[in-house]
C-alpha cells in the first residue's frame, strides 16, 4: 500500500494511535533493523509518553549482524529495552513476550502485593510502513488474520488477537506512523530498502544512493557479487560496470534504468548479503 503523507494524515495517523494507546499497556514499536533510527517516526516518543515501550528491530536476517548488537548496546545504555527478531521466519519472538513482562514486572508486582492477578498484558504493534507489523501480528498470533488497517468511513470494532503463549493480546490492527520525510538521506535510506515505493524518488537516483552506501559500507559484498575488479571509483562508473556484467547494453550504451532496477532489487532481497545502512556513530554526530 502506498501512503501519501499530507500534514492531514499525519495528524489523522496521530490522532488513530493515540486512541489506540488508551487500551493497551505495552507499546512495541517495531523498527527496521538495517535502518534503526531513520525507520523510526520522529516523534515516536512524544507520541507514545507514559506508556512502557519494547523496541523490536525487526529483519534482523537482512541486517549485519555485528551493527545490530551495537544498536542494541547504544540503545540498551539509553534506558531503552530492545530486541532483535525475524518476524518473517519466526525468529526470536519469544523475546517479544519476555520484553513485554520485564516492563510490567513492577506494575504486576504491585497488584500481586494487593492480592489482584495481573490480567493478560495487552499490547499495540507500531511502526512505519513495510516494517513488518501485519507479519508479526500474524506469528504471534500463530495463525492468518486479515489486517485491513483503518479505511475512512468504516468503523472497525477493535479486537484483541490472543498470543499463542496466552499471557498476552494484541490489539489487531497496528498503529501506523510515518517516517521522517524532510531528511533527504533518510529518504533515500527508507527508498532504498524498500520501505517507501519507488514512484516517490527517481529510481537511477535511490541505486546511486544505494550504490555509493554499499562502496562505503561494504565494497567486498559489492565486488564479489558482480565479480568487479575494484569499486572505488564514482558511483555512477561502478552502476555503469555492474549494468556492462549484468549484459544489460543495447545500441552500445548501459541500460541504467534496468541495472538500477536490478541493483535495487538484489539490495531488497539479500543477494548482496546483509547489510545496515546506519551506524551508531553516524546517528550520534548527525543528531
Ligand atoms: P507492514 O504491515 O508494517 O506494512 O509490513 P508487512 O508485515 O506487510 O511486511 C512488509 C514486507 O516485509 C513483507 O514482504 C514481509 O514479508 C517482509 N518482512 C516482514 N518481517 C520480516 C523479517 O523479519 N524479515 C524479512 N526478511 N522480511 C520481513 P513483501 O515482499 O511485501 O511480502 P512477502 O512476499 O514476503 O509476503
């Protein structure tokens, strides 16, 4: 689904979460683990204030491995409690709920106190698009339900999906936020993992950004899957050599379109092995 983000359906998207808010006691915001800063909304925490949250950054399998695990350290130094899954293949949910009971320790641990039994914790899935929350919704629950997400004018009945563990229900249809937009490099970041559609930036434009993070980043992933000799040079010079590899010529010239087209695609689905496209570091000096 394509989402236009008009000043009007930021405040609507707002406007929805924070209705939904008011039922639940957990927020489990979900992130994209190759992008943990710019696939979060700018305002999450504002938005969410007073609410316990689980940060889950999801597509860890897509992710490299060992900038994840700084992630999560910077983050975890923050006070933020964090988890790394694969919502996809089913990976490492367990740490969802384990997440999710830590943050009520105390507040069960008072009602316990006052002879109550906690009831089952109830939770809200937020993030922005294409992060994964209908496919996690669908594991935790163990089974296939249609998130519809919120169309003007139909008043959907909010329903509590049980966790296959029992102890813990979600609210069925997620909390959809928006991404940062007025960050060009976040933009093409979102862009280039496919995150937000291609329509919206010009696609030779998100390969060149692309192609320029993975020279940097990872230039031996990028070599050996287009067995090029080096990659050092302009990124326009490296898409040219990958199209030439690739046999995407006619008339004598590289079709870039194509060979962004594909480059784009290979990024998307792993070909190019794991890779994040931000840095702890980086986040902290561009902060
Ligand atoms: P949303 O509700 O937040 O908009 O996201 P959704 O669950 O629709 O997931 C968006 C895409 O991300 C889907 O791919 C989904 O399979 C994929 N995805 C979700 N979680 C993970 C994960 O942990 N790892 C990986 N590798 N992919 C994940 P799609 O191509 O749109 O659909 P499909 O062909 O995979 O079904």
């Amino acid at each position: 689904m394509t989402i236009q983000w008009f000043p009007g359906h930021m405040a609507k998207a707002r406007r929805e979460v924070t209705e939904k808010l008011k039922l639940i006691d957990v927020v489990i915001e979900l992130v994209d683990a190759r992008l943990p800063m710019s696939s979060r909304n700018p305002m999450v925490e504002q938005i969410t204030a007073g609410k316990p949250r689980l940060i889950v950054l999801n597509k860890a399998d897509m992710a490299d491995k060992r900038v994840t695990e700084q992630w999560m350290q910077a983050l975890r130094a923050d006070g933020v409690d964090v988890v790394a899954v694969d919502a996809k293949h089913n990976k490492g949910l367990n740490q969802i709920h384990e997440g999710a009971l830590r943050l009520m320790k105390e507040k069960h641990a008072r009602m316990r106190e006052k002879g109550r039994n906690p009831s089952a914790i109830r939770a809200l899935i937020i993030g922005i698009p294409n992060v994964g929350k209908s496919t996690l919704i669908n594991r935790l629950a163990g089974r296939n339900i249609a998130i519809t997400g919120d169309r003007p004018g139909v008043t959907k009945r909010q329903q509590w999906i049980k966790m296959k563990t029992g102890e813990m229900e979600l609210l069925d249809t997620p909390g959809i936020l928006w991404p940062k937009f007025d960050d060009q490099v976040v933009g093409y970041r979102l862009a280039a993992t496919g995150a937000i559609k291609d329509d919206i930036l010009n696609i030779d434009d998100i390969a060149l950004f692309a192609l320029r993070e993975l020279k940097t980043r990872y230039p031996e992933q990028l070599r050996e899957r287009y067995r090029l000799d080096e990659v050092s040079g302009e990124a326009v010079d490296v898409l040219e050599a990958i199209g030439k590899k690739r046999g995407f010529v006619s008339g004598g010239y590289v079709d870039f379109e194509r060979t962004s087209e594909m480059l784009l695609h290979e990024l998307r689905t792993e070909k190019l092995g794991r890779v994040t496209l931000e840095t702890v570091e980086e986040w902290e000096t561009h902060a």
